[in-house]
C-alpha cells in the first residue's frame, strides 16, 4: 500500500480563534482602497497603466466568502480600453464558497480593478493574481504523531517492535474489565502495518491473536472483559504509522494535538469541546466537559449549509457516512462562542 500524505490546505472560519485571525471582512482588509462612491465602497487594485507591459497580462481574484450581508452584494469590473477610455462591467452577485473572475490579457497598458458593494462580505481566503491576502491567517496543520515517536509505546518483540500496554496482571481487578484501543491513522508505510493482541489466559499462558490490517481512518478493537486476573496488550508491527487520534481504555494520548477541540484555557471558558476521530471515515463523536450543549451547523468547503443541530449534548455524534470525502466545517455555537472545526471525511 502506497504511503498516502495528507496535504490539505483548508478554509475555516472564526471570530474567536485561539491561533489567530481565520476570516476577515472586505471592510477590514487593507487590501482594498477606497472605491469611486457609496454604490462601490471598496476596490481590489489588480493593476495599472504604470505597470506597464505587466499589466497587459490577465487578471485575476480569488474569494472564497463566508458569510453575505442581508440582501448580498456584489462586484464588478473596471477596466481601461486600449484608447483609454472606462469601462464598467455588470454587478456580478456575490455568492457563499469560492468566487473567482480573470480578465483576459490584453496587447496595450492598462488599468483593471475589481469593485465591491459592500464591506460586509466576510471571507477566508483570498488571492489576486495569484497573491494570498495578509488579511487571514491559516490556522495550522492539525498535529499528528507516528507511533515510533510516542511515548505511550514501549518496546516489543522483534516482529512486533511497539506495543501499547492495556493492563497487567498487577492491576488486579481492575484488569478484568475490558480493553480497548482507538486510532485514527492518517499514514501508513508502503507495505502497510498491522496489529495484534496479546493476552494472557486463565491458567497464565500466553495467547497472541491473529495479525489485524490496520486502514486508513479509525481502528479500534475491543478485548472483552473475564473473572480472573491478565494482561493485555496490542502489538504493532510498525513504528511508521501516522495518527492524529489515539485512545487506550478511554483515555487520550498526549502525543498528539489535537486542532479539533476548543480548550479552556485558550478561550477563557470554563468548559472544554472536542470532536474527534478526525480524519473519520463515518461518525465523529462530540465530547463536552463542563458544558451541557451546544447547536452545531455542517458546512461543505464551498460554504454550503448542510445540517443544523440544536441541543447536541455530550458523547452524541455527528454522521457523515453519507458526505462525500472531503473537509468539512463543524460551527460550535454556544451562549459566549461562535467557531468552526475543520473536519476531514476520508
């Protein structure tokens, strides 16, 4: 199986954002000048006749808009002709997702600026001529970890090198109760890598299961519960597996950060929202800690609305089994908190 890396570069959207500014209104930006008259307010500069031959190529501007003003907005094109004259383009509606307009290159110098009606268009990505706007700032790459690299696996025998430790017999009864583990792998190594559970029986023999294949997307394997006291463990067979979510018995690994939770700290909340597996390939779990609910809104990268959920209270889940693969947008909308999670359905 060929190693699949993510790339992603995604869209999202918040007014409270605990890594900085991911949206940004027109009338904030100060990539737009001062437009002719309160019909077209702000202006997109894309060239001048003092670029001279440059400006004779074609020209372009990318926008991809979150949220419209009651009653919408739109742009239009203003433009120099080859006698110098003006030219006015026809209002152009703005729309919700990725708005996009090039003039074609001309063979003479000239002016050519886009004009907006409105500075309450509010976006998340935005490029002339190919050039990002400094108004938004992306938030960064979700954090993974491989599993070499994570402290939660100790060493293993030679074909199984990495092993997470569930329970022992030491544990007493505690270790009678089931065991489970949950990963979300977003890597795997070209010849792939599998799992397999250790465990030992009722007289004290060792027990190894079968190798397991582990998939892109959520592994999770549960070892059911007995009456008499035993190890368990899970054997990986290789360290080069990449995940952004692991759990053991419940519990979350420190090995990785994840970007999909609002923390406490970071927004001076008393309360804490995670969602996760993220990547998933079906459902993503919603986890509130000192919060009862929240009202959550699905949004497809285009800025489609898709669903809308009041009162979503702790360990509901979301389905997405019948989205295509994609990123999506998960808005967490409380009494004191508006902000969108960036979601991936594999």
């Amino acid at each position: 199986m060929n190693k699949i890396l993510i790339l992603l570069a995604f869209l999202t959207v918040s007014c409270f954002n605990m890594f900085g500014q991911t949206s940004s209104f027109i009338s904030d930006c100060d990539n737009f000048v001062d437009g002719p008259n309160a019909n077209w307010p702000y202006v997109l500069v894309a060239t001048t006749v003092a670029d001279s031959s440059e400006s004779q190529g074609s020209q372009t501007f990318s926008m991809n808009i979150s949220s419209l003003p009651d009653g919408g907005a739109n742009f239009r094109v203003y433009k120099t002709t080859a006698n110098g004259s003006d030219f006015f383009g026809n209002p152009i509606a703005l729309s919700l997702g990725l708005n996009s307009f090039t003039v074609s290159a001309v063979a003479f110098d000239r002016a050519v600026k886009f004009q907006f009606s409105s500075g309450d268009i509010e976006f998340v990505v935005l490029s002339l001529n190919e050039e990002d706007s400094d108004c938004v700032d992306p938030l960064p790459t979700p954090s993974s970890s491989l599993i070499r690299d994570c402290a939660d696996f100790v060493s293993g025998p030679s074909a199984w090198p990495y092993v997470l430790v569930a329970t022992t017999i030491a544990d007493t009864t505690i270790s009678q109760g089931s065991q489970s583990f949950n990963m979300n792998v977003t890597s795997l190594p070209e010849e792939g890598a599998n799992y397999r559970v250790y465990k030992t029986t009722a007289n004290g023999n060792d027990y190894f299961g079968n190798p397991t294949e582990l998939s892109l997307g959520e592994n999770t394997i549960t070892v059911s519960a007995v009456n008499f006291n035993r190890a368990v463990k899970f054997q990986f067979s290789s360290g080069d597996v990449e995940f952004d979510a692991l759990t053991l018995n419940e519990e979350d690994t420190d090995c990785v950060t994840n970007s999909s939770s609002i923390g406490m700290d970071a927004l001076n909340t008393n309360y804490e929202i995670k969602l996760f597996p993220n990547p998933t390939s079906n459902k993503i779990n919603i986890s509130l800690e000192g919060i009862d609910y929240v009202n959550i809104s699905i949004i497809d990268s285009q800025g489609k609305l898709l669903l809308q959920e009041s009162g979503v209270s702790d360990k509901e889940n979301i389905n997405l089994s019948n989205y295509q693969s994609g990123i999506y947008f998960v808005k967490i909308m409380t009494s004191d908190l508006n902000k969108q999670l960036r979601v991936i359905k594999l």
